[in-house]
C-alpha cells in the first residue's frame, strides 16, 4: 500500500470507472457472437454481420440478421404470451417493469460504456442521461401499470406490437417504446438499428432474469403485428416508407 507522500510524488491514476474492461469482458464472455432473443432464449448466430466501434473501426460483435422465419416465430411467441402477460393484471406487470428498471440501475455502467463504443456518443451523455432516463421510464410505466384498472378501466391491449429502434438512442427509445406497450398488457417484438446493435444484445441478456414477453427479432410489416412504431429519416424510396 502506497503512502500518501508515494502517491503524491507518482500522481499515478486509479482505473477510470468508465474503463471498456468490464464491457469488452462481457462480449468476450458471450463469444461475441450473439443470436436473435425470441421467446425467452436465444437463437443460435446464424447469419451475422459485424457491430463496429465507430472511435477506432474495431469489431464489438458479430450479430445476427433476421430472417422473415425469425420474425414469423417471434410475433408468434409474442402471440402466445399475451393472455398470460395480460392475466397478470396491472400490479403483477408493475412488479415486472419496477425490477426491470432496478436492473438497469444495477449495471448501469456497464449499459452506458457498451452504449459509447456501440454508438459513439460521450460517455457522460449515456451515462448521465440515457441510463437514468431509460430507468426512469420503465419506473414511470410501472407507475401507470399499477392505476390502469383506475384510470384506464375501458382500455384493451389491442396484440402485439412491432417497435422499430433508431441507431441514435438505442437502449433510450428502445425503454420509451416498449414500456408503455408492456405496462398496458400488450408484448412487444422490436428491430433495432444495425449500426447499434451491441447494447440491444445486452438488454436482451437482461430479460432472461424477467418474465417479458418481448422479442429482439420484430419487423412492423407482418400480419399479426396491430401497431408498428418508428423513429428516424424515411425517405419515399425506402421499404420502411413504402
């Protein structure tokens, strides 16, 4: 143990709690090679492309790409867990988001460190802004969850809903998204953008300690899916406009 008059001479720094150790060691630990998360597991990697750091050009992971029989199979377990989702009532999904939202607080660190290199934006913005609003959504929707019965007594989850999440705030509009659908009952399949799909992996890690119906493999164009939810720039040429 250095003294204090060592420590002064050196000026040597501690290891910054932003450090990528603990992020990287958890791609690493997953082979970084993720699959699609449907129905409360994960799919094995099949077709992949790479998620880059967009600092230095390096490879964070290697994800994969749904097919139309990934999607088919997520709105379909979507489907299935609804009456069950909905049978829990208002306080039992409360239960559900509040431990979601103390989960993301509980390793909020290595959310917003994952969310820089995934991204590119400051650390100081993921971890002083997205993580804790993100949080507080879910807390927010808990809130609502738990007065539905009160205040929205005639409302019905109207099936599954399709969420298509934009590169910009992945894990923050990914909360702003499928919060309100799951307090009201509803499950939710989402599609995250491929140039930030790390952090969606991780997220999806977490629902493994949850009992969500949600899925990481959702397009808005299917069937089944009754409500579709986008942000970001459509041009009039794209599939999304059309």
């Amino acid at each position: 143990m250095p003294t204090i008059k060592e420590i002064l001479q050196t000026m040597d720094y501690g290891p910054a709690p932003e450090s990528t150790k603990e992020a990287q060691a958890w791609l690493e630990s997953h082979g970084r090679r993720f699959g699609l998360f449907v129905d409360g597991a994960w799919t094995d990697a099949t077709e992949t492309f790479g998620s880059f750091n967009p600092a230095d050009g390096s490879e964070l992971a290697q994800v994969t790409q749904a097919s139309q029989a990934d999607v088919d199979r997520a709105v379909e377990a979507a489907r299935r867990a609804q009456p069950g989702w909905v049978a829990l009532g208002g306080h039992g999904r409360a239960k559900v988001l509040y431990s979601l939202a103390r989960l993301l607080q509980k390793h909020a660190r290595l959310f917003a460190v994952l969310e820089t290199l995934d991204n590119g934006k400051t650390i100081r913005e993921t971890r002083d802004a997205d993580l804790p609003l993100a949080a507080r959504h879910f807390y927010h929707h808990a809130g609502w969850a738990q007065l539905q019965s009160e205040e929205f007594a005639d409302y019905r989850a109207v099936g599954v809903v399709g969420q298509i999440v934009p590169w910009n705030f992945p894990l923050l509009m990914l909360a702003w998204k499928i919060a309100p659908a799951l307090a009201a009952g509803t499950p939710a399949c989402w599609q995250i953008s491929a140039n930030s799909k790390a952090v969606s992996d991780v997220y999806s890690a977490g629902l493994k300690t949850t009992v969500l119906p949600a899925a990481s493999a959702g397009a808005i164009f299917h069937a089944n899916i009754r409500s579709g939810k986008f942000h970001g720039t459509i041009w009039p040429t794209t599939p999304t406009a059309r």
